[in-house]
C-alpha cells in the first residue's frame, strides 16, 4: 500500500464506498498495488506509469515510448477512451489495451519460453497444411482426405507418442511427398529430431513450393530444438548456455532459410528464432544488435508489434545487461532510468538508485546524435537521485507552448515542470497552463492535469481546480481532492453546485457529511443532512421490510461512477449494540453538549458497525501525492479507541456507559492484539487494567460477563 494504513477502512461496507473516490488497484504480473498520485514517480509499482518516461515505469513502457519516437509516431493524438478524460496512471495490460487494442496475429514472439516451445506451431501447421492440400496439384479427392486425416490425428500437445499416419489411400508421387512432411511433422512435434531432420531433408527438391519452403524452415528449427534439450530446469527455467558452436551452427540454417526466402512465409518466424538463439548461447551482445536495429522498423515490417517486442526485450535481455555493456542509447536510456529507481516496499521492486552521475556522464559518446534523450536522463537524475532541480532547469530549456510533443519531448518538458515546483518558482503554473494546448499524445493531457491539480493543492487554492472552465477534467483526480483536502465550504459548494455532475455532488457531500459528524460539527451535520435527496434516504433492500443489503446498492469496486451511500447519514446505517437512537437524535444531543457520554458512546457504535475504522476519509495519501497536503477540513481524524480513552478518564461518564466503554476499549485489540480502532496504540499492561476494572467495578454488567479475555 502507499500509505500507512492507506486501505484500511476499505472493507465491506467501506470497500464500496472506497470504489466512488479512487480508481481501483491495478495488476500488474500476480500482485496489486494501489495507485500513487503524483508526476514524479521514483519507484516501481508496476500501475503507476505514466507517458513520462522515468524511473517509476514499467521498463515495457518506457521502451514503447522510445520506439515509437524512432519512428516519428511518438505522441500521436488518439480519440478519448469512451469519450471520458483518462486517468494519467496505468498498467502495462491497459497501454497495451489503449494503444493496441487488436490482438496481433501469432508471431515469432510466442516462441519465447521453455523447451516445449515447438508445441506452439503445431495448431497453425495444421492449418497451413489444410490450406496446402487442398491446393495442391495433382492429388485425388480420396489423397486428399487421407492426408487431412493423417494431420488431424497427430497429438496437439507434443506429449503423447502419435501413431503413424494413415497412408492406405495415398498413391501419387504428390502425395508421397506430403506423407514424407507428416512423418517428418509426426517426428518433430513427438520430439524425435534425427527422424525429423530426415524427413524434412528429403523435401528439399519436392515440386510442391510449400512443402519446399516449409521443408527448409523446419530442418532449421529441428536444429534449435535439438540444441535446447537439456537448457531447461524442471521449471521451464533456462539453466545453462548452449555452446557457442551449436548455436552459430544451428544459426546458419535458419540463414539458408531467409537466403532462400528473404520475404517468405516463416521471415519472421526464423528472425526471432535466431534472436532465440542468441538468448539460449547468451550472447547479450549479438542480442542487443538485433534489438537495436529492430526497435526504428515499422512493426509490420518486423512482423512483431511494439509490445511483443518490448516484451520480448525485457524478458530476454534487459536483466542481464548492464550500462557498459551496450552502446545502443535506446536500451541504455532503458537500463539508466531503471537504475535511477528507489526501492519501493509495496511493490517488491529492489530499485536502489544505482546509478552514479559519473557513470552516466561517462556514456555521453554513446549518445552522440541522440542529445536531447541524454540531457533528458542527466535532468532525470538530477530530479529522481540528486534532487538538484536547479541542474534540471539548466539543462531542459522552456519549450511548454510546443503545438504537440513527442514522448521525449514531452517528457522532457514535464521534468522541467517538476524541476520548477521543486525550485518553489512563480512561474510554475504559467508553465503548466502552456503545455495544456500540445498535450494531445496518450495520456499526456491527464499528466498535465495532475501536476495542475498538485499545484494548486500545495498553494492552498482548491477553489480554481473546481472553477468554471478548470483545466482539471479528470473525475478520478477531483474526487481525491474532494475526499482528502477539501474543506466545508468547498464540499457544501459542490454538493449543490448545479454545474457538477451527479457523482461529484455526491461524492461531495458524503465527504462533507461524514467529516462533520466525525470531527464534532454537529449543528452543521444536522443542516447539511437535509440536502440529501429524498429518494437516497432509505437504504434499499433486496425485498421489502427486509434488512438492507449495503453491498447490494453499491457499484463494483471497479466503477468509480456509481454514487455514494448518502442513506448512511440519513437513518439507513447499522446502530451497534447498545440500543442506541438513530443518528440523527444522536448527534442532535451532541449538539445540544459535545460531552455527552452516551451520544459520544453511540456515534463510536454507528462508526464501528458501519465498519468505518480506518476509513480512507481519514487515512490520506503521503504528503508527496494528490490529496496528501494538509486537509482543510479542520478536527483530527476520527478514531473510536480515542474516544474510548476520553470516556474512561472522564468521572463524568455514567456507569452503564463506562462498563460498555471499557468492553469496547479491549475488543478494539481482538482477537489479534493488533489495534483496529485507530487512534494512538496502548500496551497489553492498559488492556489488561481496563479489563480488570471491568470486572471489578462492574462486574454484574452483561459486558462484564461477556469479555474473557484481554489481548
């Protein structure tokens, strides 16, 4: 999590009420992580990157952004995501989902991982065989059905030991020729390669130009596959090298393929499996050539889309380089912004800012002709590691009024921005406001957004985020601040603001409701329930006269459009156990004398069956994130175990209060001694007095006979 107990409170009622406010944690690989909102992102979650490259993002991405530049596609302005103001934080699965939304066809980038990697051409070659066959000249209809037959029968997953095919009805010099591809097929997918290489030997003059072609194509992968038995570990794991000589070896054979058919039916397919090659001899050097030259072609022309690619490069390359083994400034920017990374507790990441200024500056040969991008990783390094925004600004020149910004040009002015808040300069927000018009590219209006809604968050000017014509649209962003920092005023004026959609107003005056009768402002509570509408007063039920069902009204936690629960406030919450009123006459005697022990006791009891402890209304972001400037919002957060000791120290507090007061101060601890009620932590010796006065001094409350234990 982000924050300390940022989460807490998010559960069963809670959780869906968490849904309205933030846009909901992001996988990213097997974990989840919550959302950090800010622009500069340090460290690697995996779900907050953003179209700054930096050291925060996903090493994929920055590598799309890169790759996309080197073609002059950098940038490029895309239609809104359903016609709504995207959020600038995402994972590597919705970039992939926004960018390239249409699956691409298999290619050599399935041919990635683990020795039984063959298997994964065995349904396209039975489509390509069909497709063959039945072109084919000179072969009966009966051959025909005899050879698609015989292709059906082989196993699909390459485990069991097919039988031989069936050739009774073959007779034709033509359909030989495919029965000698079958058994060849037969051997290779069953993983008898010496018969497999044989077969497919004998097709090198067949008159058929598919079978010629594909005959050529498969002697080279039987190669491959032979030279990787043994590689790999019980896991799929790759365990140890193949021999330099194997590999070049098994390498020339895939040569004669593209000498043969430069543009033929399985160019790429042989391209990747020579990179595969590479990767199982571990020559990173010859790989990271191949990749260099790859990542400038247009990927229809490589036959792999960007994210296969980057995909491919990350899995196969990245880990096991470092800066002075490369001089391709593409994949060097990569490796330098992933040193610059901080270690990062929620993620696991191990980032630890490795990276020298010396050591970068001694790779500027390696970037002659590529300036701008090497400036722009000296500014990040000074911004990320250094914290010298002044070096930042010296070396990133003011270019915000740029009619539309390349992913390094943008990135480049956006660390500037940085550099320029981090300095305190007055210009900062000019700065910002200039960038808006350019910022048309994937994601990068949202990341200007952010660092406008931050701005004015730390200046203490909330009003303009939430002014007629402000540049911040983002409804994720805005309902942030309207839960962390806001204060009455501003939640009052959006809550009935006519020019606020429905969540906002919604979200507004939960916020508002809650903090007023959490932080003692109940005389405002009281005047302010009323603008609930009168239709959202009654919490609705699955049947009539049925006990409500909270989780039922709620949205999915992963909508953040459905509106809040205002019926909480209006009668609809759960009341605990300690008979008490409804809210309303609750905090109407508190009203009437804040001390009142039993009103106080009662609002404990609506916070803690309504499972509001923690609740993320009162656990704010860290202070360096959207929300995590001091709350206007005047009181301290709420908490029942503080509340609990305030009725205990108090003589005042009547006995039935007292006895119920000391119950509910040791269960705060059950059943783990671990502290679920908030508030400032008290030591087994406190549990175990308020757990002993309990019993001593009433000790014929049903309180009393009910707590057996302390934690």
């Amino acid at each position: 999590m982000r924050g300390p107990g940022r989460a807490v409170g998010c559960a069963a009622l809670a959780l869906a009420v968490c849904a309205l406010w933030t846009r909901p944690a992001a996988a990213s690989g097997d974990f989840t992580c919550m959302r950090s909102w800010k622009v500069a992102q340090a460290s690697f979650s995996g779900c907050d990157d953003m179209a700054v490259m930096g050291p925060g993002n996903d090493t994929r991405v920055n590598l799309v952004l890169l790759m996309a530049d080197l073609r002059g596609t950098g940038g490029k302005p895309l239609p809104p995501a359903d016609g709504k103001s995207e959020d600038p934080l995402f994972d590597w699965a919705s970039l992939n989902a926004r960018l390239y939304p249409k699956p691409a066809a298999p290619d050599d980038g399935d041919f990635a991982s683990g020795e039984g990697s063959r298997c994964l051409s065995n349904a396209g070659g039975a489509t390509d065989f069909e497709a063959a066959v039945k072109a084919a000249r000179g072969l009966t209809d009966a051959e025909r059905t005899a050879l698609l037959a015989a292709r059906k029968a082989l196993p699909a997953d390459c485990t069991s030991n097919p039988s031989q095919p069936v050739t009774a009805d073959v007779h034709s010099v033509a359909a030989k020729a495919f029965v000698t591809y079958l058994q060849g097929a037969e051997a290779f997918y069953g993983g008898n390669f010496d018969a497999a290489a044989e077969a497919f030997a004998a097709l090198a003059k067949a008159d058929d130009p598919w079978l010629r072609e594909t005959a050529r194509y498969m002697q080279a992968r039987v190669q491959l596959n032979r030279l990787q038995v043994g590689l790999f570990d019980d896991y799929g794991a790759l365990s140890k090298r193949a021999p330099a000589d194997q590999v070049m070896a098994a390498k020339a054979d895939f040569d004669a393929y593209l000498r043969a058919y430069p543009k033929g039916r399985y160019a790429a397919s042989a391209r990747g499996l020579e990179r595969r090659l590479y990767w199982l001899g571990g020559m990173n050097g010859k790989l990271a050539a191949e990749y260099a030259a790859m990542a400038a072609v247009d990927p229809a022309a490589r036959g792999l889309a960007d994210p296969d690619l980057a995909q491919e490069i990350d899995n196969k390359l990245l880990d096991a380089l470092k800066p002075a083994d490369i001089a391709d400034p593409t994949l060097l920017a990569v490796i330098d912004l992933k040193l610059m990374r901080a270690a990062d507790s929620g993620s696991g990441d191990a980032g630890d800012q490795s990276l020298a200024l010396g050591d970068l500056e001694a790779q500027r040969a390696s970037f002659a002709g590529r300036q701008p991008l090497f400036d722009y990783l000296l500014a990040a390094h000074a911004i990320y590691v250094d914290h010298r925004p002044d070096e930042a600004l010296r070396l990133i020149p003011d270019e915000a009024g740029q009619t539309s910004f390349t992913n390094l040009q943008f990135s480049r002015q956006m660390v500037r921005g940085l550099a320029l808040e981090a300095a305190r300069d007055p210009g900062a927000m000019a700065f910002w406001t200039r960038m808006l018009p350019g910022a048309a590219g994937p994601y990068q209006r949202p990341a200007v957004e952010l660092a406008i809604a931050m701005h004015f968050e730390r200046a203490a000017q909330l009003d303009k985020v939430f002014a007629a014509g402000s540049p911040v649209r983002s409804e994720t962003m805005r309902t942030i601040l309207l839960a962390n920092a806001a204060g009455p005023g501003l939640l009052r004026a959006r809550a009935t603001a006519t020019d606020a959609d429905p969540h906002e107003r919604r979200a507004a005056l939960f916020a508002l409701l809650y903090k007023e009768v959490t932080r003692s402002r109940y005389a405002d509570f009281l005047k302010d329930a009323e603008l609930i509408p009168a239709d959202e007063r009654a919490a609705p039920g699955p049947q009539s006269g049925a006990e409500p069902d909270p989780y039922r009204f709620y949205p999915s936690e992963n909508d953040v459009s459905g509106d809040g629960p205002l019926w909480l406030f209006a009668g609809g919450g759960k009341l605990g156990e300690y008979s008490c009123p409804p809210l309303k006459e609750t905090t109407a005697r508190l009203a009437r004398q804040s001390g009142d022990s039993t009103a106080k006791l009662c609002l404990a009891e609506f916070v803690r069956a309504n499972e509001l402890d923690g609740f993320f209304l009162d656990t704010p972001p860290a202070k360096d994130e959207l929300g995590g400037a001091p709350s206007q919002f005047p009181g301290p957060a709420y908490a029942r175990l503080e509340i609990y000791k305030q009725l205990i120290a108090d003589p005042k507090t009547g006995a039935a209060d007292k006895a119920y007061t000391l119950y509910r101060a040791v269960r705060c601890y059950a059943p783990s001694g671990n502290n679920h009620c908030g508030g400032e932590d008290v030591g087994q010796p406190m549990r175990k007095a308020w757990f002993e006065r309990l019993k001593h001094d009433y000790p014929s409350s049903p309180w009393a006979k009910e707590l057996k234990y302390y934690w």
